[in-house]
C-alpha cells in the first residue's frame, strides 16, 4: 500500500504529464505514490494522502473528476487532501490565479473537503491536441499556443 494517490483528469494528457511528475517528487522525497487517472475509479480509502487536479475546461474541472472527488468525498474529508489545477490562464495571465483557484470553489462547498494545498499551475494550448470545435473556441480567445507546463514549479 502506498503512502499518496495521485488522481488526475485530463483530455489531451497535459494533467497526466503534471501528474506524473507530483507522484515522482513524492517518490524522491521518499514516499511512495501511485498515480491514476480518475477513469480507473481509484479507491482513496487505503492511503494516507490525496493529491487530486484537473484540466479545465470554460472555468471548471472536467466532470470526471468533479464526479469521483463528489463520490469520495467522505474518504477526502478524512484524510489530507492536496489539489491541483492546470490550465492556460496560469499561463496567459498568471495575475489571474485568484480566478483560477475559484474554479474549485463549488466542488469544494459541495463536498466540505478543505484541501491543505491548492496548486495551481500551467497547462498547454496545443491545437493537434484539441478538436476542431476546441480549437476554434481556442482561436477565438486569442489563446497563446505551446505547452507551457513548467516541471519545475510543479516538482517545488
Ligand atoms: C474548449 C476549451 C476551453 C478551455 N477553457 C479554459 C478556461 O476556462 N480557463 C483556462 O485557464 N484554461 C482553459 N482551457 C485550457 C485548458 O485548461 C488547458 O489546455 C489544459 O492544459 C488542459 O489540460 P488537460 O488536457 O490535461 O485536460 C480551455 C481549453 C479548451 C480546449
């Protein structure tokens, strides 16, 4: 059994990659962490910390995750919970973090989980990665392009 859950939600894999660099942080600080996306129903109960984060899509977590954080949240509330959040406003106007940190208000309310951290960090605009329909909403926003994950900020 291992010490930290890594849960995450991504659609085009940015999240995951952040995940994956938490869970080998953890790792190098000597605990061990086993890192899962949220597709494979991870069960939080025999750990004895939580790391959960999510992509974002128009001002929210991606329901996935919204939906196991909900499912677990009596798990969540028991022991101590650290989240994430990687998107493109962290990248684009980091000034914004205030904005960025409400997307997980609600779920937050909803569930009664008051996490010890909130990191919030950037994530990439990568059109391949995207649908048509995303990448014209993308275009429309005038979103700066690239991937703007930052490993180091994320490993600190
Ligand atoms: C349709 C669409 C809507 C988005 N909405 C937001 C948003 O409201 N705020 C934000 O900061 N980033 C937004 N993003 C950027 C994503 O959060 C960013 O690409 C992130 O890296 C996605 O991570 P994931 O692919 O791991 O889910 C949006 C991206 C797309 C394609």
């Amino acid at each position: 059994m291992s010490d930290v859950l890594v849960v995450y939600g991504t659609k085009t894999g940015c999240t995951a990659g952040i995940a994956e660099k938490i869970g080998a942080t953890l790792a190098e600080a000597g605990l061990s962490a086993d890192v899962h996306p949220v597709e494979k129903e991870p069960e939080p109960s025999g750990y004895r910390a939580v790391v959960v984060g999510s992509g974002v899509r128009a001002g929210s977590w991606h329901g996935a995750v919204k939906e196991w954080v909900t499912a677990n949240a009596e798990a969540l509330t028991s022991r101590p919970v650290a989240m994430f959040t990687a998107c493109l406003t962290m990248a684009s106007d980091p000034e914004k973090a205030d904005e960025v940190r409400a997307y997980t208000d609600a779920l937050l309310a909803e569930t009664g989980i008051t996490p010890i951290d909130i990191r919030l960090f950037a994530g990439m605009n990568e059109p391949k990665a995207f649908s048509l329909p995303e990448r014209l909403i993308m275009k429309a926003m005038k979103a700066p392009q690239g991937d703007f994950r930052d490993y180091e900020a994320v490993a600190g």
